[in-house]
C-alpha cells in the first residue's frame, strides 16, 4: 500500500517570504510518479507538477521549485516570494505503474498574509 | 477550462433523497475517478471506471454507485442521503487506467452538495 504524508496541515507566512511544503510518500514500488495540485478557495483542482522516481533533477517554474529526494522519499515545494494568490489548499499525491489511482496526502493549507 | 465537466455545481437536498452527479471526461480521456471531499478533510477515492469498466473502488458506501456509459461520461448515485454525506465531489478523468501519465488526473470544478 502506498501512503502520502503531508504533515504540515497549515502553514502561515507573511507576503515576500519564502515557504517549503513536505511531502513524505511511501510505496514498495520501484517505479512511481509524484504530483502537486493546487486547491484555491474557489474550490477547483489544478495541477502544478509530475515527476517520476528516477528523476531527481530539482525543478523550477518561476516562484516554484520542487526538490525530489528518493532517499527521503520526499517530494518538497517551495514557493520563493509568496504572494498573497498563493494561498490555497496543496497537495501531494503519488501512484505507481500498479496502482490504479494516485494516493493524495491530507493537504496543506497555505495562508499568505499581505 | 479543465475539459472535465461536473454537473451540477451546487446541489441542496434533504435527508432520505437521492442525487446523481453528472461528469463528462476530457476528450480522449478513458478513465474517470470520483472522489469525495468533505470539509475539511483530504480527498478519498470512491471508484474509478476505465473504458466503462469498474477498476478499483476505494471507501465507497453502499449507499453510493457509479457506472460509466459507453459515450465515457460517467454518473455517481447518492442515495438515502445523510447530513454526513455533504462535501464536495471531484470527478477526475486521465488518458491512462493508473491516472499516473504526463499530467495525472485533470480533475473537473467539483459538485457541492448539502444535505439539509
């Protein structure tokens, strides 16, 4: 079975600060993809980001990075110079070749304060 | 726009009813996934159809069916409705039957529904 950790459930920053989003997942697979999705308050699911288990290059898209560990098996977000339309629900989910669905982690709520 | 189309968006009814949500996959997609998120709460997986078949049901009451027609569209049925049952329901659709290709699962806006 595999199972999402996101152990930060809420997260408050002040606008312009930088902020990092854990992500822990844990499978018996060898061979298994990530995701980020993003939940604004107007309630809808947007995804941000896929990765596989055999690329550990970090990622960066403009303010977002992504920092894969497979050691760690963790799959942490950062945000650099948060602003206030960041704020909404994230969360992790992840899902191997056998699996039939993705596994989502709790969610982290992210308030950014101006 | 997602592509995935949830009908309705909001949805009031009362105890002991019975609601069906309407979901349209993107196009090309052949698996839907229904997940249920109450307030609060992380998203739980309810059921998934690839190509209208059934392939993996999660923490789906029995109160609960789905089935997926041959256009792909897919229909979840509540029914003997509770107060508890109130969320918000995702449906997601992706091209493969793991949901684990280049852009997982697109998910659709979502149905809000409150029992009353």
């Amino acid at each position: 079975a595999q199972k999402v950790t996101q152990a930060q459930t809420e997260i408050s920053v002040v606008e312009k600060e930088d902020v990092t989003l854990d992500c822990v997942y844990e499978t018996r697979d060898t061979t298994y993809y990530l995701f980020w999705y993003k939940q604004p308050p107007s309630g809808e699911l947007v995804f941000l980001i896929r990765r596989n288990s055999f690329d550990e290059q970090n990622e960066i898209s403009g303010r977002y990075s992504w920092n894969f560990q497979k050691s760690t098996s963790s799959f942490n977000f950062t945000i650099t110079a948060s602003q206030v339309v960041d704020s909404a629900v994230y969360f992790c989910a992840g899902g191997g070749n056998a699996g039939n669905m993705l596994t989502f982690g709790g969610g982290t709520r992210l308030m950014v304060k101006p | 726009d997602s592509g995935v189309t949830q009908t309705p968006k909001h949805l009031i009814t009362a105890t002991g009813q019975r609601v069906t949500l309407r979901c349209s996959p993107r196009s090309g997609d052949l698996s839907v996934y229904w997940y249920q998120q109450s307030l609060d709460q992380g998203l739980q997986f309810l059921i998934q159809y690839y190509n209208g078949e059934e392939r993996a049901k999660g923490n789906i009451l029995e109160r609960f069916s789905a089935q997926q027609f041959p256009d792909l569209h897919s229909e979840l049925n509540l029914s003997s409705l509770e107060l508890g049952d109130s969320a918000l329901y995702f449906c997601a659709s992706s091209v493969d039957v793991t949901g684990t290709g280049a852009f997982g699962y697109t998910f659709g806006s979502g149905t809000r529904l409150t029992v009353v």
